[in-house]
C-alpha cells in the first residue's frame, strides 16, 4: 500500500524551496501526524542537525515514521557534487552522503541523491561524469545496503542538470554500470517537464522505483496545477509501487493549507477515507 508523507526543511539556505514544513522540527511533526500523514521526509543540514535519540522520541509521541532523508544540503551549503572534477572535492561530497545514509538508516529511512549529482562540465565530459556519477552510486549504494535500506537516486529537469532526465535514462544508468541497492525517485514535477508522459514515464522506471515526490505540475501541492493524477495513480498500480508519495512541494499558499491539500488529494486518489 501506497504510504503518505510530507517534507520538513531545516536548512535556512534552501528557503523559497518545495518543502511544506520549516525550521519547526517538534511542531512539524506533530501536524503532520494530526493531518493524517504516515511519515515526514527531511531536509537537514546535515547529520548533526538533530539528536537521533531526539527524533526517535518525537516520532514516537506523534506515531509517525521517517519516509526519507535529503542529501542537498551538501550541494546548497558546501557547493559539493559526486561528479566534481577534483578528487578532493568528490570524496567530501561521498563523505557527506555516507554520513546522511547512516543518520536515516538509524530510522529505516533512505538518503536521496538529487542535487548532489551536479552536472557534467566540458573539462569531463558527459560519458566519465555518468561513469563517475554510477561509481559513487554504486559505493554509496553499498553503505545504504549495511542498513538493509537502498538508496536512491532522483532524475532531474534540465534546469538542474545535464545527467539523467528522464525515468529511462535513470534505469539505463544503473543497468548499464551494474549499479547494486538503488532506486530511483520519480519526482512529478521533475517529470511533467522531461517525460513525453508523466505515467508512460512510470512505466519506464518500473520496478526501480523506490520513492515518488507527490506534487504537481508547477510544484505547488497536488491539486493545484494541471497535472493529471489518475493516470499517474493507475501507472503506479501497474507497476507494483507500494512506498511512499511525498510531498516536496512549495508551501503555497502557506504550509498547513499545502499539507492539507495533499492529503485531501492523496486520500481521494488512493481510494482512503479521511480520518
């Protein structure tokens, strides 16, 4: 069964971004519990942006799960990428995803690789960015793999890279370098502008998707764009999706109505009664 969750940012240089909740830790997830939603996905600064004994209680007082974790924060505050061209700076951005991995294996949560794959510049080309791109995918795969979670890892628009686009040029990369324990995130709004269809695109990813980011066509929350989410919904059945749909959307028109809107649309599209 197909699980809700919605996003919490505590990273202040990512302000004006698609997250739902911010900087409130505590009160975030209490409303998200009290709005009905299964889980939280969270944007840290890093791994030491809270106690994990904390977040292990506040989850428990709210009933709620961890869906994911976000590795950004390494590109938005240190300007770190998997492909950088200086070994140097390539292994701090593997060290910053190693230790956001083993924060969210302590709660059963992925790390996901979006921004962090940066883009391929002329000095390197396209053809040794993917491999090195599918390199550290495929190690930092492996420490996901000591917590029994995959880790995953998000095509994204051409407005935010020049690697993968699409969900077929997701799969391609992990099948044709032999990637072991990744997923792939179909983010919708990432996929309204890339996929000739966002549901055909569902199809193409199949059985590597491990996450989908539930938003709409102009990252507002879903309902509040021109997305069509039925097909979306009918292509996740056929495939088997049964994780989480999370909500990285912009806090439009303000936080909590972004969060209701959601998981009104959620409950009415996956067939679920409100509370």
């Amino acid at each position: 069964m197909i699980q809700s969750a919605v996003t919490i940012s505590l990273v202040p240089q990512a302000r004006g971004g698609p997250f739902v909740f911010w900087d409130d830790l505590p009160a975030s997830i209490e409303r998200a519990s009290e709005l009905g939603f299964d889980a939280v996905e969270l944007f840290l600064p890093g791994p030491d942006a809270v106690a994990p004994a904390e977040l292990h209680a506040l989850l428990k007082a709210a009933g709620n799960q961890v869906a994911a974790v976000g590795t950004g924060a390494g590109m938005v505050i240190h300007q770190l990428s998997l492909i950088d061209a200086d070994l140097s700076r390539r292994q701090a951005a593997i060290d910053f995803v190693t230790s956001m991995i083993r924060f969210g294996g302590e709660f059963g949560a992925p790390a996901i690789i979006g921004s962090m794959q940066g883009r391929w510049k002329p000095e390197v080309g396209k053809a040794e960015s993917l491999k090195l791109l599918a390199d550290a995918l495929h190690q930092l795969g492996q420490v996901a793999g000591e917590f029994q979670i995959p880790l995953i890892y998000e095509p994204l628009n051409r407005y935010e890279t020049n690697l993968c686009l699409t969900q077929q040029d997701g799969v391609s990369l992990l099948e044709s370098h032999g990637v072991e324990n990744v997923l792939l995130l179909a983010d919708l709004f990432h996929m309204n502008i890339e996929e000739t269809s966002v549901a055909d695109g569902i199809r193409a990813g199949g059985k590597w998707i491990g996450h989908v980011h539930f938003v709409d066509s102009n990252r507002r929350p879903a309902g509040c764009g021109h997305l069509e989410f039925e097909p979306i919904v009918s292509a996740l059945q056929e495939v088997g999706y049964d994780r989480y749909a999370s909500a990285e959307a912009l806090p439009w028109p303000d936080p909590d109505s972004a969060a209701r809107q959601t998981i009104s649309t959620f409950q009415r599209l996956f067939n679920l009664g409100a509370d």
